[in-house]
C-alpha cells in the first residue's frame, strides 16, 4: 500500500502474525468470542529512531 504525508510518499507493508485460539472467553457488547494468541513470539527489531534530529 502507498502512502503520501506532508509530500513524502513511502510504503506500508503490514506485518502478518499466524494466531491460534486459546482456552480463555472474552465478551464485548454482549457477544463472547475467544481470544487469539500468536503461534510464534515476534522479536522486535532494533531501530534507531530520531525526533526533530534527537536519538532515542
């Protein structure tokens, strides 16, 4: 997907996550549904991030 903001365009690839149902029962406005977990822990990739020219 393409994206434009503030005149730079760039890419959107949205991440893909394999799931399973767990044992446990949520219920949101009246109706139950079991909750998802994922199959495999993501790792995070490290960034190097900057705001306004500051790391963090």
């Amino acid at each position: 997907m393409k994206f434009s903001f503030l005149g730079a365009s760039y890419n959107h690839k949205p991440q893909t996550i394999d799931t399973v149902e767990s044992e446990i029962t949520a219920k949101f406005m009246g109706k139950s549904y079991k909750i998802r977990r994922p199959v495999v822990a993501q790792i995070s990739s490290e960034r190097n991030l900057k705001y306004r020219g500051v790391a963090y």
